[in-house]
C-alpha cells in the first residue's frame, strides 16, 4: 500500500500469520451513556471484524483506549467484549488488565484462531502521555509487552495522531503492518483528495477544541477550509471569542484556547461562520433564543433553526463537504436537532462529502443516511489532520517499519 507521499506500508498480506501472536491496536472506542454506562455506538467495534478475519489463524490480542482519565466515558472494556462476541459469535477472552500478571500470562495462554481483549489502556499511565518513537519504545508497557509477540498490526486510524506508546512504540521493536481499516481509509482519502473540488466547506463540533484550532489553521493554509462552519463547543469558543457570549464557558485553558480563535478570525475574517441562534437546556426543556439573548448561566446545547438553514445554504453551494463532531448534546433527544439537520444537508448536497468521527457515524446510521455519503469514517481528529496534508505519528511509524523490513 502506497500513501501519499508512494511510501510503502507494510499491510496484512505481506506476512505469515499462521499461529502467530498477534498485538492489534484498534479503536473501540465508543460513545457511553454518561447515565448507564451503556455502549451507544457500536461502528468501531464492527469496524475491527474485518482486520480479525484476516487474522483468524493467529493468536490475536486487541488492545485499545475507551475515554480520557476522569471524563464520563471512560471505562473498563469488558463490554466491548460482550458485543464483539455477539458481533462475531464466537468466544472473545477478556482479562482485567493491561500490562500486568495476568495480561502477560493471558498471552502466553493463547492458542491459534484465539482472541483476547486487554483492559483499557489508558489504565496504564504511559498511553495518556505523548512520545517520540524512540522513548516509546522505551515505556515499561512496550518493553514488558513486546517480548510476548510476533508481530504488531496498528488499525487504530481514529487515534493515528497521538504518539502513545501504543501507536508509536511497538513499531519501533516489533515488524509491523497497517490492518484493514487503516489500509482502506489512506487508500480511499488520498483517492478523494485527489479528485476534490471548492469550495471545501469544513463543519466543526464536538469538544476536543485545542486539537481543532491547530487544525483548522493548517486546513485554510493548505487550501481545504474556504468555509468553516462551526457548532458545539468549539463554535462556542468562537462565540466567546467574538464577545457574543459574555460569560467564561468553563473549559480548561479558556484564555489560551479563546485567544487562538480571536487571532483565527482576525487572520481569516471571512472563512468564519458561527450560529445566530441556539438552543439552551431549562430545567430540561429545548429553549431557542438568538445569540444576542443568551444570559449568564445558560448552557449551550444545540444549534436553532436559523443557524441550520443559514450553514445548509453554505453547504449546498460546496464542492467537497467535510463534517466532524456532533452539533451538540446529540445523545439527548431535544437536542439532536442541529446534529441531525447538518447530516442531512451534507447527505442531500452534490458535493464530495466526508462524514468523521464516532458520534457523528453513530447519528448517521441511526438517520439512514449512510449511503448518500461518500466516505464514512469513524476517525475524528485524525482524519481532520490527515487531510491538512500532515504527517501523523502512527503512519510515520508504519513506513519507518517497512523501510526497517525491506531492509532487513
């Protein structure tokens, strides 16, 4: 497989897997009831049934994130075992742990055509710090692990712009190929990219702002970003930024990440656009109001109908359509209006249009929007970064694995 830049990565079918043991980093990482502690999406974990397939004569060991330390999705993984079970019919084994006794022994127990799930690695403290590949390798995870192994298979493309021991490590002491996921989303981006017409719109939600606002700049700069639409809390970081809401939002580093976007906007004037009006949770109840209305205390939760059909119009007008992240508090239902609408102006538009991240695959499915779409990815922030042109960490890792290889 060829990337962008015609280097090689090493894929699946370029090794023996016949009673190997296997490392596979995947990304089942879910949207979770913050009330239940349910799965709300299972697109992830399907997504890995592909790559497990493939490996069906190998002694398979899954590891994977769920969440970030101290948010409400993050969680053991025993239940992504239970519907990856279910999915595939057929036993998955699951151990408490990540990098422990019983992990290592769990491994070592292992037959040919076994399966096993590791605990949440972010359990280890190691994967919620970023690396250079060579002080990955380092970590106690990789070193403790990567005895017990053959080879090491990153299918994890939604977290392929972090260097976590888990993405960038492995690779460094271990061969090591692209799995089937990652091996269909860079053959199908560049394939899109290459053919892609303006005006490129960019619709932007979710809350992981700081990564957004590095993005978005390299996306205008590299010409993917003619017009930037903006929802959730990052579309509320720009509000503030504007001085339309009055009032400190609560997030961490707020000056710093306002800051940003004030300077995004006095650099990009017109790229910008952000809702007129919205809607607000009181006591429970969808309460639409204009931007200028907004009091000390509300709460944001979703995008009002003016705003809705001031971005379709932007979007009917595009020649390629990106949208990552929810428009807002999409999991409760009197707020899933925005989310909803956007999806489906991009589904309904003649454009090219690219749909990313979990919680936004998740709405698609539930809305039977997914064939109008040309391509559906459940990475988020990765995907945004790959198509600024930026190199992530983990596809860096898999060429220099198999330029190692050829030369071997």
């Amino acid at each position: 497989m060829h990337n962008r830049k015609g280097v090689k990565v090493l894929t699946l079918d370029d090794f023996d897997l016949d009673s190997k043991t296997v490392f596979l980093r995947m990304d089942m990482n879910c949207p979770i009831d913050p009330e239940t502690g349910e799965i709300l999406g299972t697109k992830r974990i399907e997504e890995a049934i592909v790559t497990l397939e493939s490996l069906k004569d190998a002694k398979v060991v899954i590891a994977s994130h769920q969440g970030r330390v101290g948010n409400n999705e993050y969680t053991g993984m025993h239940k992504h075992a239970e519907v990856l079970e279910k999915l595939m019919g057929r036993e998955i084994k699951y151990v408490e742990d990540t990098i422990g006794e019983s992990a290592q022994n769990a491994i070592k127990n292992l037959e040919k055509g076994q399966i096993l799930l590791l605990d949440n690695l972010r359990l280890c403290a190691e994967e919620n710090y970023e690396f250079t590949p060579e002080n990955a390798a380092k970590t106690i995870m990789v070193s403790r692990l990567s005895k017990l192994f053959d080879l090491c298979v990153l299918d994890s493309f939604p977290s392929a712009h972090r260097s976590h021991p888990s993405i960038v490590g492995f690779a460094q002491v271990l061969p090591s190929c692209a799995g089937r996921i990652v091996e269909r989303e860079v053959r199908n981006l560049d394939e899109m990219m290459t053919v892609a017409k303006a005006p490129h719109v960019i619709i932007l939600g979710g809350s992981k702002v700081p990564d957004r606002l590095e993005a978005i700049k390299l996306l205008i700069q590299n010409g993917r970003a003619d017009h930037v639409l903006l929802t959730g809390l990052i579309g509320n970081v720009f509000m503030r930024a504007q001085a339309r809401i009055k009032s400190p939002l609560g997030i961490k580093n707020e000056d710093e990440v306002v800051a940003k976007a004030h300077s995004l906007i006095g650099d990009y004037p017109d790229v910008f656009a952000t809702p007129v009006d919205i809607a607000i949770d009181r006591d429970g109840e969808r309460v639409e109001m204009d931007v200028r209305e907004i009091g000390k205390g509300d709460k944001i939760f979703d995008l009002g109908p003016k705003t809705v059909e001031y971005y379709s119009k932007l979007i009917s007008g595009a020649g390629t359509v990106f949208i990552s992240g929810p428009a807002g508090f999409f999991e409760k239902e009197n707020f899933r209006y925005g989310t909803s609408e956007m999806l489906n102006a991009v589904a309904n538009s003649m454009a090219t249009t690219i749909v990313s991240g979990g919680h936004l695959t998740t709405a698609l499915k539930q809305q039977g929007l997914a064939d109008k779409i040309n391509h559906i990815s459940t990475a988020g922030g990765a995907l945004v970064l790959y198509l600024t042109g930026e190199k992530l960490p983990m596809i860096k890792s898999l060429e220099d694995a198999a330029i190692k290889h050829r030369s071997k």
